[in-house]
C-alpha cells in the first residue's frame, strides 16, 4: 500500500511539475508564424547582406529558429540587455552590454529580441546600433504586450500580441527557469510558483 501511495505521488508531481503554467501560444503556431515572417524577410532583402543580433538571453529560442528558416545568407551577431536578473518580475536598471566590439558600419541589421514591453529596451538599443552607423536597423520580436506606451517606437515584426501578463518558455525565464519551454506560457493567476521565490 505504502509502495503505491509512493508511486502515486511520484508520477503526480513528474505529470504537473508544469500544472501552475498556462499555455498562451503552442509551439505549431510559433513554427507556423516563424516560416511566415522567413518569407517575408526573404523577400524584403533578397540579394542583399543581413546581420541578425540576437538579445541575449531570451531571444535564442526564436532567433535560432528563425534563422534556420531563412533562405538569404545571414551573419549572426549576439547582444546582452538585461533589465529583471535575479530578482524575478520586478524591473532594474538596464544594462547593454556586447555592442562595442561589432562593426556594423554600413550593414543591414535585424536586431531580435523576445518581447516588447514598454518598448524602452529595444528602442535604447536602436539607438545605440544607429551610433555605429549602418545602412539600415529592423526590428523583430516574438511577444509584444497590448499595453499603453510612453514610446511611439514599434518593431517592424511582432509574431505575437499577448495581454498585460509575466511570460516564460521559448527563451523567456523567471529566475533563470522555464527558457527551454516549446511553448509560451503564463503563470496561473500570474502567480509564480512559491518554490522559485
Ligand atoms: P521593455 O524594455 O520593453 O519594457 O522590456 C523588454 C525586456 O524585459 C525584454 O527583453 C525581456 O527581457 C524583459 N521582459 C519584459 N516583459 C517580460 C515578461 O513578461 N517575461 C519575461 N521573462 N521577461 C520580460
Ligand atoms: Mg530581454
């Protein structure tokens, strides 16, 4: 009896490890949106050079899809801008780090990042790619919040609008956990689990 009580609990805790998540956006759907935009930049620039610069952390997961996708050969380049760390959902100042030792002078770049939310981190990183003077800066994220912003800028690709929500999977983390999630999920209530606290 005690050793099925134990298997019990055992294979409860392994099938709802994940039970305080919600599941916004599957894994098909990012696929599916992802061969669409690849198109899409395929086209706008056919027969011209392009350097991605993923923002590191969060945007390995769609950058490394995404790039995969494309037909135009493409330079990869990587960014660190960090604003949560440690310390969860709560925002800190923000860091850029990773820019100083690219040349970009006269490029086409696509910067990616996971998710626009205030807008503040991409547009700071804009302007410091404009420094360095390329032939052109676009912008693409995977998640945009619908949320009112104090900058008017925008990306020139969104995958995905969601709602006022703390997000983790496909790149996206809390505390560092949840990146390697195929999927982009919400707490339950927007509670993170108490473990992780
Ligand atoms: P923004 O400067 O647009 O307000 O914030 C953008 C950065 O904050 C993103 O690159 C991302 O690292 C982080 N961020 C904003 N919202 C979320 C979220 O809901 N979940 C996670 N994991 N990170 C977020
Ligand atoms: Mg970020």
């Amino acid at each position: 009896m005690k050793l099925l009580i134990f298997i019990f609990l055992f294979l409860s805790s392994v099938c709802f490890a994940d039970n305080n998540l919600e599941l916004l956006v599957s894994p098909e759907e990012i696929s599916k949106k992802i061969k669409e935009v690849a198109a899409t930049i395929d086209q706008q620039y056919a027969d011209q050079d392009l350097t991605v610069i993923m923002v590191m952390k969060g945007a390995v997961c769609v950058t490394s899809d995404l790039i995969r996708q494309l037909h135009i050969p493409v330079t990869l380049e990587y960014m660190k801008a960090s604003s949560y760390g440690k310390n969860g959902t709560s925002r800190g100042e923000l860091r850029i780090t990773g820019l100083d030792t690219l040349d970009l002078t006269n490029k086409n770049i696509l910067v990616i990042d996971d998710i626009f939310d205030s807008g503040f981190t991409m547009e700071t990183i804009v302007q410091r790619l404009q420094e360095k003077k390329p032939k052109s800066v676009k912008t693409l994220v995977l998640l945009a919040k619908k949320i009112p912003r104090e900058t008017s800028y925008r990306p020139d690709f969104t995958l995905f609008e969601i709602g006022n929500r703390f997000i983790v999977g496909y790149g996206l983390d809390y505390k560092e956990h949840y990146r390697g999630l195929n999927g982009v999920y919400a707490f339950i209530n927007d509670t993170p689990p108490a473990v992780l606290n």
